[in-house]
C-alpha cells in the first residue's frame, strides 16, 4: 500500500506543475525545437551526430550526400529496403521532412574515427585493393571510385562515402542486395555488381575498404567522371 506521504506529495506535483508553465523554472526546462535537439533519436543507433564509431555495426551518416541520405531514407519508408527500426521510425514522415533530415546530417563535418582493420591478411588486402581501385573488367565488375568518388569519400549528388564504415556492415550491405533485402530506385546498380562477386570478393573489398584510413578532405568529391559504368537510378538524383 502506497504511504500517505508519497500519496500526498504526487497529489502535490498533480496540482502545483500545471500552475508552473509559465513560470522561469518551466522555461528553463523548455528543449529548444532544432534539428539538432530532434535528431538526438537517430544517436543511439549511429553515435553522437550521426559520426558513428568504427566499433559498431551501424554506418556513419554525418557528412553523406544529401541525396543519398534522402534516397535511404525514402527506400526504407517506401519498403526497398527491409529494416524494421527504421521503417518504423519514417513510415509517417513527408517528403519534405525526410529531404529535411538529410540535409542536417549532410552539413556536419565531424572527424573519422582511426581505420577498424588492422593486421589483416595482405593476399586479401590486395584483393580487395585491385576491386576498390580497378574492379575486374572480365566479369563486368566496376572499380568502387568509379562511382563512389576517387578517395572513396563520396560523390555528389548522391554516392556515399565507402571509408570509415564497419567491416561487418559493409559485409552485411552486401548480403542484403544479394538477398533482396535491399534495393534502389531502377536500375540498381549495385544489385547488379553484388551478383557478379564471389563471397571471397565481398570479404576482400570490405577488410580493404575498413583499413583504409580517411584523407585530409573527407567531404563527397562536387564532380565526377562521365558516364557511369553502369546505369544506377538513384546515385544521380
């Protein structure tokens, strides 16, 4: 049974907090109504202003292209790509507010994290170099720079940046093409590349890709060379 005391002092708080909304104490209290302040929900999962960590599964967003910030965004709400938490957190939001969401993160510029691979078997560094760096023009397989920008940090307007990233989750990127569990706006283009590697080439590029430390300008390259080697329906828009 609760004491009379405790029953006393909540019918107290009941009556007396209405009375103190327009007080000083209640402004003092008042959360500021930024994006900043309502994107502190997107932290728990993809760290302190999106910057991530190299520790975890979950990708950086801080400093992606906008337009590849918006296209996910979009993809999860519009169900092509299937992760619940997200799709439960944008299956209402517009349009507007999802280009909104994006920009935010888009303008942070927030130091890397040192690479998360070390000691890693050279042979498969070295294969995983030759894919990032060159592809394999004999099976049809683009080199990552020719889209994802010359330091792999990203082209505008919509190519992400491939370094900083956990090496499970690039992995786990990988798996999600091959599975369906993940697509983009006709024709996807890296649906089309994840069917043409070998398991070895995934895990190759992604311990490549994870060991990789950051150049001094870590933001998406403004141009890029044209035409793509492959069709791609969102990395351009």
């Amino acid at each position: 049974m609760t004491p009379p005391w405790r029953r006393l002092r909540s019918w107290f708080w009941a009556a007396v907090l209405p009375l103190c909304a327009g007080s000083a104490w209640a402004q003092q209290q008042t959360v500021p109504d930024t994006m900043a302040q309502r994107m502190l929900a997107c932290a728990g999962c993809h760290g302190k202003e999106g910057r991530a960590t190299n520790q975890g599964y979950f990708p950086r967003i801080a400093g992606k292209p906008a337009g590849y910030l918006y296209n996910q965004l979009v993809n999860f709400r519009d169900g092509r790509r299937g992760y619940p938490p997200m799709a439960y957190l944008v299956e209402h939001l517009s349009d507007a507010y999802l280009q909104e969401i994006a920009s935010h993160f888009a303008t942070l510029d927030l130091p890397y994290p040192p690479p998360q691979t070390r000691g890693a078997d050279p042979g498969l560094l070295r294969r995983g170099e030759a894919l990032a760096l060159r592809g394999d023009a004999k099976r049809g397989i683009p080199a990552c720079v020719a889209c994802h920008g010359e330091t792999l940090t990203g082209a505008l307007p919509a190519f992400p940046g491939l370094l900083g990233l956990p090496r499970d989750y690039v992995v786990s990127q990988f798996g999600s093409w091959r599975t369906g569990q993940r697509k983009a706006r006709a024709p996807d283009c890296m649906a089309a590349i994840t069917e043409r590697l070998a398991p070895e080439d995934i895990q190759a590029v992604s311990t490549w890709l994870s060991s990789q430390p950051l150049p001094a300008n870590t933001r998406p390259a403004t141009t890029m060379a044209l035409p793509l080697p492959l069709d791609c329906g969102s990395g351009m828009k």
